[in-house]
C-alpha cells in the first residue's frame, strides 16, 4: 500500500498502550514519508538508527528529536522498502490521568504533536522494531478503526521539515483540536 494511502487510512484507528498504566488514543494527524523523499530518514539507506523502518509493515519506528522527544512512526511498506507514517497527534480516549501525569499538563496540550505523543504514551528508543499487534512487552497496540471517510480528511504540506515540505503528505482529521498545527501551511486542498 502507498504510504499515503496508508497515512490516511491511519487517521481513526487507536494506539493502546500493552504494559503498565492503560493509555488509548486515536489518531488524528499523521505525515507520510518514504524513501523516494528527501525528508525521510530513509533517504539514504538503512542505518543502525533507521532500521526498524525497513522492516514490513506493522512495526513501529521511534527516533529522538531535539535530544527529548520521542516520535512514533507507523512502518508501512514491505521488508527492505523504508516507509512509514509519523503520528502527529491523537485524541485521548482512555488514561488522560496518566498521561497528564506524564505531560505535566492538560488538554490539547497532552496529544497535540508527535513529541507530546510520545511522552503520553510513555515511548522511548526501547520501543522501535517492535510489533503493533501487541505481542511485545514494550510496544504499542494499532487497533484499526473503521475507514474515516474522506471529506473529513484535510491534506496539506508537513510541518517542521524543510526537505520536499510543500509535498501533500500530512492528512488530519478536520476541525480536531488535538491537531497540532491549523494554521502556518497554505490552505489544505480536500481530496
């Protein structure tokens, strides 16, 4: 499947934590990037760091940004094709008490951008390479939701890249408020 395809597919289903406290998200915001794209970390090949986004689809992909942030990353693609959909934001569903504990803070401010994610679910690099299917210890669960039909999916240009960013690869969830960022790209075209 594309990567698009699979990012947009993405917006709807729910990421469950498997071990310690209870935390369910939906996801509402996602960016796709593969290895064709000069702002994916697999543009130039398998590293020790980007491995697990060469593995097939169903796997999850952590890197560390700005030395603090954690990001999740959806792999999509077949063994040895590096793609995969970052997850930009989610709507809490279960556990908001954790992951305030977690954030420190509150509301949209728990789920609204890929770092702030990652601290809710409690995710660090121990997490990458492991399955979605929730088998591992330490990993997250991807349950899939119904299809979120189409004219509720905004498209627009990723945010916080400056490689190929006007590239229509960040799909969200329309009128979301766990959406990182309304404003700032150009105006989304509906597809």
């Amino acid at each position: 499947m594309p990567v698009e395809v699979a990012a947009r597919r993405l917006i709807g289903c729910e990421l469950v934590t498997t071990s310690g406290p209870r935390v369910r998200v939906r996801i509402v915001e996602t960016e796709a990037y593969d290895q064709e794209d000069p702002a994916s970390h697999t543009f130039r090949g398998p590293t020790p760091r980007n491995a697990a986004m060469f593995l097939s689809a169903g796997h999850l992909y952590v890197y560390q940004s700005h030395g603090i942030h954690f990001c999740c990353n959806v792999v999509t693609g077949r063994a040895d094709h590096g793609s995969g959909v970052l997850i930009r934001g989610a709507e809490p569903l279960d556990g908001a008490d954790v992951m305030q504990a977690r954030r420190g803070r509150g509301g949209v401010e728990l789920t609204n951008g890929p770092g702030k994610l990652g601290q809710a679910l409690g995710v660090d690099l121990t997490f990458t390479g492991s399955a979605l299917d929730g088998s591992a210890e330490r990993s997250l669960l991807l349950v899939p939701r119904e299809e979120t039909p189409a004219h509720l999916i905004e498209v627009g240009r990723r945010v916080g890249i400056s490689k190929a960013a006007d590239l229509p690869r960040r799909f969200y969830l329309r009128g979301n408020p766990y959406v990182s960022r309304h404003h700032g790209a150009p105006r989304p075209s509906r597809s």
